[in-house]
C-alpha cells in the first residue's frame, strides 16, 4: 500500500498511562520523601502484593491531592517533563522503511491491554486494572473543572507528541444546553486550540444515559466512557 506512493513514511508509536505515571510519582514524592510515611522498598513490596492486606493506605494514596489534571502547576511540571522525555526518546529515530519514529499521546485500546499486563501502581491503582487514556487525567481525579484540566494538559507542548495530541473531556448536558451553553462550549474549544491543543472529544451525557446503555447497549455503540 506505501509502494511509490508516500513521501513521508512515518510510524507513530501509541501511549498509555502519561497520567497514571504522574499521579504515581506525585504520591511517592508526597508519603515516601516529603511526609517520609514509608520506606520506597516497603511500598515497592507493597505493590508487589497488590496492596493486599493496605486498604487504607492504598486509598491514602489514591485520593492525595496532586493529581494531574487539576490544573496544578507542580504535578503539572511533572507531567510535562514525563512528555518531554518520552518524545525525546522517540522522535526522528529511523524506521524500517527509510522514514522515522514520532511520538504519539494516541492510546487505542493500549490503555486497557497494557494494563492488563501492568502490576499495581503507588497512584493506588489495582494490578490490571485500566491506566489512563490518551492524554487525559486518571478517571474521576479531575475534581477542579475543565478550565484547570486544560491548563494541565497544554502545559505540555503539543509539538512534542506530533502522531497525535488527544484529550476527553466528560461535561453534563446542562452545561452545554441552549445559547449560553453553546457559547461556553466554543469557548472552552477555543481556549484549547489557542493553547495549542489539537484533538478534543467531548463526552456529554448524565447518570440517567448510563443507566440506560447499560440496559440497552446496542442503542449506545458510540459511546466513549
């Protein structure tokens, strides 16, 4: 399918976890070197039995305050800094087929089949459970708004990740409904765009849709969680 017909013959590499990797470096910066709780060896044996037998502090760790995604400039530094590290590693570095290697936030499904394959991890996450997707924050720990997600998520430079700079964003329906909803909408994807951010899904639906694809999947066959 390439034969004489692409110029630039790129592979883009997907991602996982950009998200689930700051959380977990900012709960053993906070209970292993700043509060000083446990010992990195005891938390590394810890993880080892999926926290079997530490509820509570699994939980602990879980629900700290520096989460990415909140718009906090320190976790934020991390999670730009993760980012950095990661392209740098990838972009430009030659292919097979005379091209080069650039480095993607895009997970796919990596986000569910790498997890599968992943042991527990300090952001208080199970052994196999789903990392997080794409380039947005870990599911449920963006508690500030969208305003402050966005701001997490351009802290990182999008030319950094060119096969893909992808964030979800979940938003009830009466923040978006009739004219004033519809104009802060297209504010908050102007925002994103001027920030350089450049693929964006909205998520827009409440409990009761849920519900309801639950009892009638084949009603909800695009719909992204």
């Amino acid at each position: 399918g390439f034969h004489n017909g692409s110029v630039y013959n790129i592979s883009a590499l997907l991602s996982a976890g950009l998200a689930s990797s700051v959380d977990a470096l900012m709960a053993v910066k906070e209970f292993v070197y700043e509060k000083r709780e446990i010992s990195l060896e005891r938390l590394r044996d810890i993880m080892l039995k999926n926290w079997v037998g530490h509820e509570k502090l699994r939980l602990k760790f879980l629900h700290c305050k520096n989460k990415y995604g909140n718009g906090i400039d320190t976790v934020d530094y991390y999670a730009e800094t993760i980012a950095r590290y990661y392209a740098g590693k990838i972009n430009l570095r030659p292919n097979s087929r005379n091209g080069f290697y650039i480095a993607s936030g895009h997970s796919a499904r990596t986000f569910i089949t790498l997890a599968e394959k992943t042991g527990a991890t300090p952001d208080g996450r199970l052994a196999q459970e789903e990392m997080s997707k794409n380039l947005s924050p870990v599911m449920g720990m963006d508690t500030n708004g969208v305003t402050a997600l966005i701001k997490s998520v351009t802290r990182i430079d999008s030319a950094l990740l060119p096969g893909d700079f992808p964030l979800d964003v979940m938003m009830h329906p009466a923040t978006v409904q009739g004219a004033e909803g519809l104009a802060a909408m297209r504010t908050l994807l102007k925002t994103y765009m001027n920030k350089h951010g450049v693929a964006i899904h909205f998520n827009i639906f409440d409990a009761n849709v849920l519900i309801d694809a639950q009892k009638h999947p084949e009603k909800y066959e695009g719909l992204q969680v």
